[in-house]
C-alpha cells in the first residue's frame, strides 16, 4: 500500500450560538435530573436557530481560508462530505461555493455522503486525486445539522445529537516537508444497513406520502446495540490489517480521533481496541454526535489545544450506518 504525499494545511470550525444544555433535555423530555448527562454522556450541544447547512459550511471555511491565508480562488475543487444535505437537489457543496461568493467561479463542487464517514471517504477520496495531480487544493467540508430529524420520543437517540461545521484544506505536501497519509481503508456490511436510518424523504418513501401514521419514518431511528454489537466484531482485524500493510501498529499513534457516536461506544470501543485513555480523543460531551463533522470537529480541537503537532501519528476511526467501518492513518 502506498502512502499519498498529502497534507492537512488548515482547519475551520463552526458551532451555532444556541446552547442546549443536558438538564435543558432532562426538562423537555420529562427525564429525572442528571439522566442525559449520565446516559447520553454530552454536557452540551449546539443547535442551529437561523443557520443552514451551507452558511456554517461557509463560515467554517473562511476560518480554514484565513488560517492558511488563502482565498476561495486558490482553491480547485469543493467537497461537502456530510450525512445531511440542506437539499435534495442541488448538492450542498455548489451551495456552500455560493455562500463563499464564488458563484461565477467554475470550481467543481460536489457532495460525498457516506453518513458519518463521509469527512473520512473525502480525504481519502480526494487525497488520490491531489496525489496524482488532479487537483493542488481542495476544501472539504462537513456540515451536520441533525436537530431538525430527531425523534423526540426516542431519548436513547435525541440525548446525542448537535449541530456544526469543519472545514480542511488539504494539498499536496511540498517537497521539505513529511505529512503523509499511510493507509485507510472502509468496509460496508449491509447486514446492518436498517439498524441506522431515516426512512421517509428519499423515492421509496417520498415526503408527499408524510401523514400522522408514518411521520416516525422521516425522523432518525438508531439501534445502538446492535450498531456496537457488529462494529465490535469487526474493528480489531479490520484496524490491524489495514496498519499491517504499512508496518504500523495502534501503538505508533499519537493519537485516535474517533468518531463521536456516543460516549459509551466510545469507551467500550477504546476497551476493545486496547487504547491507552490520553491517546483517544473524546470531545462528545461539549459538541455531541454531529455526524460525519464530528471528527474534523475534533481534529480542530486537538490542534487548538496543542494535543497534536506536525509530524505526529494520528488515526481518524469510525463508524457509519450501512453498515460501514473506516479508518486512515496519517502523518499531521
């Protein structure tokens, strides 16, 4: 397998102002004090008010823009690679092109959804692209808004969910320079393809057939047990041989950003995977699960805080419905 000179050059992040605070739930979904702070293991959220998907996109991008002192016309391609569109038609990628004022622009701007992989299917995807000269730059982008599909009367479920952007920019690594990506690798089961879903909204069920007695089928619907149940039994081999074909084992990270399911996957995942407690990042209980941002959300985090620099070893980790697994080690 061969490592792909590709580099993260720079990162944004955006949270909307509105705050939803655990006890804020306990209260409106007539839960004992402390329940969704305990069970769901996230303090607080954040949740659109007049936000969309392609506006936090934006503003996530100019921070990235401004951090490497770019502009939108160093850029040769756009990818929102989230499990949310704002849309069904067109792509929120040509929509976020728009709100940064490059309407006349030409960039290609397109959409990759493999719902909360889809941050990683988009670094790897495009990082061969860079590698093999199709693109120098490129912005990729996940914006999740999930608060306007939770189903309420699930508490298992609506307890985990917030709202946010990251954006990366990501380039061919110039030549005086190490930033790599060794190896990623992603596996669908599709035995597991219903127990994550939001059924309604799609052809099969489309939104002019929503009534009182189906309106369930176009809100999110979970079956975490089984989720962690199958990814358990799968993540092990799956990490070990994907880091065996570029000798490198989970010892030689720095660090592992997973994705934020939920704090007890989380945890049980890092039991499983033998993960020393400094080397696995949980940013949960401050953002909740945001989908596929949720690991650029915590890349971000982790550079502000100094927990990463250049040159260390980080592994993105995660699973998505589908059922999917996925990971990419890198060179930061």
């Amino acid at each position: 397998m061969q490592s792909r000179s590709v580099k993260i050059l720079s990162i944004g992040k955006y949270l909307p102002k509105r705050k939803i605070y655990a006890e804020d739930l306990d209260k409106k979904l007539n839960l004992p004090e402390g329940w969704t702070a305990e069970k769901a293991g996230v303090l607080v959220r954040h949740y659109v008010e007049n936000e969309t998907s392609s506006k936090m996109g934006a503003l996530a991008a100019k921070e990235a823009f401004d951090s490497a002192g770019l502009t939108l016309e160093d850029i040769d391609c756009i990818v929102c690679a989230s499990g949310t569109g704002e849309q069904e038609i067109p792509c929120t990628a040509s929509l976020i092109q728009k709100e940064l004022g490059g309407e006349y622009s030409g960039i290609p701007s397109f959409d990759i959804n493999s719902t909360c992989l889809s941050f990683v299917t988009g670094m790897d995807l495009l990082s061969y692209l860079i590698d093999a000269g199709r693109y120098n730059r490129v912005l990729v982008v996940s914006s999740e808004i999930t608060s306007v599909g939770l189903n309420w009367d699930d508490k298992e479920s609506c307890t985990l969910f917030g709202d946010g952007a990251a954006a990366v920019i990501i380039e061919k690594t110039p030549e005086n320079e190490t930033s790599k990506i060794f190896c990623s690798d992603m596996k669908t089961y599709s035995k597991g393809a219903h127990y994550s879903e939001i059924k309604g909204g799609g052809t099969k069920l489309h939104s002019r057939e929503y009534s009182e007695n189906n309106k369930n089928d176009f809100l999110f619907y979970m079956d975490g047990k089984k989720l962690y149940k199958m990814s358990a039994q799968i993540l092990p081999a799956f990490i070990e041989n994907m880091l065996k074909k570029v000798n490198l084992s989970l010892s030689d990270m720095e660090l592992v950003i997973p994705h934020q399911a939920s704090f007890m996957a989380m945890k049980l995942t890092q039991k499983n995977l033998n993960i020393p407690e400094g080397k696995f990042l949980y940013t949960i209980g401050h953002h909740g699960n945001t989908v596929a941002a949720s690991i650029p959300m915590a890349l971000y985090d982790a550079i502000e805080s100094g927990r990463i620099k250049r040159g260390d070893k980080i592994m993105f980790l995660g699973t998505s419905a589908g059922m999917s697994v996925g990971a990419m080690a890198f060179e930061y």
